[in-house]
C-alpha cells in the first residue's frame, strides 16, 4: 500500500482566477477562489496563508504539493510552479503535475465519447486534446487558429475549459460549453498521482507548452491531409 498524503496543497493559477485547495486531517477541505486583477504574486501568498491560518495548520505540516502545469497563463502559471517548488524543495516533500486536460478528462470520465477540450493560450489561438475514458495523450495537442476551428471540430463533441464555446462557436457539438472545477478536482487527482509514486521532477517542471515544433506543425499537418 502506498504512502498516504493526508495533507495536501493544491495550487492553479492557469488563468484569472486563482484556486487553492488544501486537505488535512483525515477528510477536511478548505478552498480559495478568487479573480485576481492583476498578477497572481501579489496575492498568492497572503491567500495561502489564510488558508493555512482557516485550517489551524502550517506549511511544514504539508506531505505534499500539486500543482496546475496549464496550459494558459503562462506568467500565473510560472509563479504558482515556481511558489510550489520552493515549498517543496525546502520541506523536501514531492509533487504532483496536473494538467487542466487531466482535469477535464476526470470531469468528463462518464461521457460514452471521446471529447475535444480546448483550452485558449493566446488571443486568436486554442490548444485541443482529446479525452476519454479518463485519459488524455499529452503528446498529441494541436494548436488551433481561431478562423480554422469550424473545419477542425467538424461534428466532434467538444467542451471548453477556462472559455465559453457558446459565445465562441456556432453550431459545434458542444458537450459543456465552459467546464467549470474546483481546487478539490486538481487535489483527488493529485493524491491519486502521489499515492501511486507518480512524482514530478521539480528540476523540470514548467508550465504545460507546446511549440510550433510540436502542436503547430501537427495540427498543420493534418489540416493539410485534410484538406488534400
């Protein structure tokens, strides 16, 4: 039987909001959502130690971290990675890598088709990866223009984290126009990921991002067969 991670801290600043989750004694939670304005680092810090002050813990009483590697902001993103592994480096405790895509996939678990979930990076530009069962191939995520994404979609079922399909596209086979998840989805599937020894290297853990040398040039290509 694995190592039990009894207290947790969850940490998501892919977008503007910023989530926090942190579990302790044997099943309590307390949370932390809030629109932040500006920069995540100017309010990350004295809301987590709120959290830990509503709990009546502290840091150095953690097992362990996760933390959201994205994709969006890539500026939250950094800073929440960056916080969560110092912590983790200096209590020498490890952590787990959540993608918003592992999110997604165990939000929509139960959906008896596989699901397009899009995620928007930049102005005019959407990464796409494709859940099921649970499961997502990180290694297959294409980067979508926004004026291709009609002829991309077709009639897939699709869903939107961190955006509204709805206002984005007409006529899609939209599933769930905006996933909406708590801080405590990011800490189930991060414990389940501790528990079974699945450890981040914190020496390379960044922000989830894909290149034209990898997202890109897939998608181009298979736009381009497609349209052969």
């Amino acid at each position: 039987m694995g190592k039990t991670f009894d207290t947790l801290l969850a940490i998501e600043t892919s977008t503007t909001e910023l989530k926090l989750a942190l579990s302790f004694g044997e099943d309590r939670v307390v949370t932390v959502t809030d629109t932040v304005d500006r920069s995540h680092g100017q309010v990350i810090v004295r809301k987590m130690t709120d959290l830990f002050n509503s709990a009546g813990c502290q840091v150095k009483d953690l097992h362990g971290l996760v933390v959201s590697s994205g994709p969006g902001s890539f500026t939250g993103l950094r800073i929440g990675l960056a916080i969560g592994k110092g912590i983790a480096a200096a209590l020498d405790i490890p952590v787990a890598s959540v993608s918003l895509y592992e999110v997604a996939a165990f939000l929509l678990r139960n959906h008896p088709e596989p699901v397009l979930v899009m995620v928007q990076v930049r102005r005019g530009e959407y990464l796409v990866a494709t859940v099921h069962n649970s499961n997502v191939d990180l290694h297959a995520v294409d980067a979508v223009p926004e004026n291709l994404l009609k002829d991309y979609l077709r009639e897939r079922p699709v869903a939107g984290i961190g955006l509204d399909l709805n206002r984005l596209i007409q006529g899609a086979n939209v599933v769930v126009p905006r996933i909406n998840f708590s801080p405590t989805d990011l800490l189930y599937i991060g414990r389940h990921k501790l528990e079974n020894g699945d450890f981040a290297d914190i020496s390379k853990l960044e922000p989830l991002y894909y290149g034209k040398s990898q997202a890109e040039l897939r998608f181009e290509q298979r736009h381009g067969q497609a349209g052969q």
